[in-house]
C-alpha cells in the first residue's frame, strides 16, 4: 500500500538558484511522514512523542534529485515503507509532479525507534509493528 | 554599551524575490542574541536554558526595512538592552553592511522572563539583572 | 471580508524551549498570504512574480504573542486587508487555535507594491486593486 | 589537505526531540562549503553564481549519524573534495565535536557543474579544476 501527501513549494523555500534549496526537501520529507503517521497508521505523531515517549530519529539518509523543483510548483509525496526490522524502519519518499510518472526526488531515510526518556533504541512497540505492517513496500 | 555580532547572508537564506526572506532576519536577531549573551554578558545561554531552567521567549516584536539584503552580502548586528523591567527586556537589533551609518534593518522585541519548568513569568533574578544593567542603552 | 487558512505546527518549528521558534510565525503568515492570493484573489503569487514582475516585500512588520503553540497544534491564519494605499498595503494575521476566540498571535505587516526588475516601487495596478478593495477589513 | 569550518548549534535548530533537527545538517554543511569556496579555494561563491553564472546544484547526497547534536554544542565541520569529475564534484563533510575523534554526523553529496543561465550541465571550468586538485583527498 502506498500513500501520498501533497505541497505546495513555498516561496520561501527558494534559494539563490532560483529553485528549492535542497535542505527543504528533507523538511519536506519530515512532513510526509507526519501526515501518513496521521492519515495512513491513524497515529497522533506528536501524541507517540508526547505520551508514549518514543520517536524515530534518522541515523542514515539519501536522496536523489533528478530534476529541480521551483516557486509555485505543487507535489505529491509518496511515502513508502522499504523494510521494517526489529528496531528500524527503512522509509522511501518519492516526489512527483503532476503529469509526471518519474519521481523527481527520491529520497530514503533509516529511523530508529527510540525512547525518548533514556535515548536508547527500543524495539518497535506491538501495537505500532501491526499498523506498519500492511504499509511495507512489496 | 553596545555589542556587536558579525553574520553572513546564506545561500538558502535568499528567497524567490533573489533577497534575505525577512523571517530569516528574526533568526538573525535570534543569533545575534545568543551572541550577545555569551560575548558581552558571559553567560551561556544553552547554560541558562538547561541549568538555570531559565528562557525569554519573544510577546512582542516589530522590525522595520529600509533596504534588503542579498547573497553575499555580510553584516553586523548591534543587540542594544532598550529597556530593562522587573520581569521584560526590551532588545534593539541593528544591522548594518559596511560602509553604511544607517541600519538597513532595525528590530525590537519584547522577552519576558520564564520559569522553563512551570512556563510562568518571574522576575529576572539579580544575578542576571546586574550584568544586564551596565548594557542599558542610554 | 475576511480568509481564513488552515496550518498544522510541524516537528521542525519547534525550538530549544519546546515551543514554536517565534521566526516560524512570519513564515507561516506568508504562507496564510501566499494562499489568501490564490483562494480570496483568484491570483497566482508565483505567476504575479514572476509574468507580471511584481513583488511584495515587507517594510515594516509587528507581532504580538500572547501564548505560545506547540507541536501538534493546528491553527487557522486569519488574513485581513487593514490597509490599502498607493503603492502599500497593510495586512494582519490572526492566529486562531480550536476552541479559542482570541488570536494567540496577532501580526501585521506593510508590503510595498516592487517591480522586480528595477526593484522600485510602483503603484498597486488596478486590475489587483480591484481584487483586493472588496477585502479591505471595515 | 582538508579544511574545517566551525559552527555553533543555534536555538532554533533544535526540534521536538530537543536534538539538531536533522534537515539543518545539510544547511550546515551547504554554510560549511560556502566557507570552504572563500577560505580554501579563494573564490567568493556569491560571485561565482552572479558573475561567472555557475552553479553547483546537488545531485545526490547520503548522510550517516551516529550521534546526536544538542543546543549549546560547537561543531567543526571538515570538508573534502573526494572525487573530481568532469562536470561533477564529490564532496564529503565530517561534524565532529571537541575531544572526539569520529565523526557524529558524515555527509556527502554529488554537485553538477552548471551554467546558471541555461541551467545546462557544463565542465568545471579549467581555473576553477585547477584549485579544487591540491584539496582532492587522497
């Protein structure tokens, strides 16, 4: 199962170049993430900080950028579930255009399940592994 | 007294109109205030935020634009104590590019002194207000 | 006449003191502007930008904040014309939170109608100030 | 030869889980290769994008961290050049922190040499090749 959230490429989000500097993507995909936490799991994001005391930080990124993004442009990110283990989530984002079938940014990101009390990796809590499993990546 | 802080304009800091996008200023000032802490008053202010559980978030602030900023430019921005209370610190922000007397941007803002732990106003403790005093502008 | 639009408080707006980094709000109220162009004024920024050349730096801006926000609050920006001169227009932004009648920070600032090729300023043309002159907050 | 740029983690870097929002590494590292055009290579970047309209937009980029960054840290940030293409530019960025050896966080990215005009690959200019070689690492 796949998902996708939409933006709006700010005007802020510009750099000297004319075109979306390439930090901004990687906020971008914090923001996907946060949106299928919300809309796909039906997970309160804030609330798994909040309550439960468990993140996910990003112990390891990459991204490619095929074709760059500017002002007014509007995207759709599709978050992906790549691999779930016991302690780590692989996520893939892919940026598309409209009337575009190749992503323009494909990013990737490992996290790693965290408790937000001891900052010790834990193993990802029952209750969340069920929710992420029919979103693994086939 | 006054201080002050040497800043360069960014690549990412420029926005689709090719100048500084003017939120980045309030994080400019934001700097610069850092820096005042630690250069002029001698106190860390990650110290005073963790340690002392002490913050001064902004309730008030207003800037004014004479003329923009663009990529390369490098400025100086003078922190300037306004007004000194028993509970608010009123700061003035001048930034200045070389070879110019005027301020290209002037800030203000109003910082209330916190309890980190309760986020209830107190008054700003002696300790502080003493180093405070000699930077009151005059 | 006024617009209202919808934003949610992200991961990355949040600061050292666990609320929203004040220098986010100015971002967020261009967004709230960038949108009140496209749904109230049937006009799109990036185009005006960039085909009609025309640009909309701020001058002068003011922020009250009266309480803060946290990760996971989400927010309507209301976006009022209070002012519209020559070549300047004054807006305010209020800050709305669910449940709450009055705004937790209330913003304003003056834009200056450029040309963005001689980076001068012009008169609002009327075809815009045609749009705008039913929105002019009474 | 390497070279290192020092940076101090800011207030508003830091995100919800009270560490380094992870998005503004990649800033730091973009700030730390604006230092290492002006200190190392001699070349003011600001005027290679305005007068010589050459950019360097990336590509790709990976980014591994080990460790986290909290508010009040000071980074040095080594930059190397790793592989020097034709068109393209392999650059690695190493954040340490005082008394340890390794790295926290080890960022790369591929940059593409390109006219700023056209927005066209094009080869690296023959006087720029000629002062990334001596920084190549071996």
């Amino acid at each position: 199962m796949s998902y996708r959230t939409h933006l709006k490429v700010r005007f802020g989000d510009i750099d000297q170049a004319g075109i979306v500097y390439y930090p901004r993507f990687l906020h971008y995909f914090h923001v996907a993430l946060e949106e299928f936490f919300a809309d796909a799991l039906k997970i309160d994001y804030p609330q798994l900080l909040k309550d439960h005391r468990i993140g996910f930080p990003t112990v390891h990124l990459e991204t490619d950028f095929s074709k760059p993004l500017w002002y007014g442009d509007e995207i759709d990110i599709e978050v992906r579930v790549r691999r779930l283990g016991k302690t780590s989530i692989t996520w893939e984002y892919l940026t598309f255009t409209k009337g575009e079938d190749a992503p323009r940014i494909h990013g990737s990101n490992v996290t790693v399940c965290l408790n937000m009390d001891s900052f010790k990796k834990m193993a990802i809590p029952d209750w969340l592994r069920d929710r992420l499993l029919p979103m693994v990546a086939s």
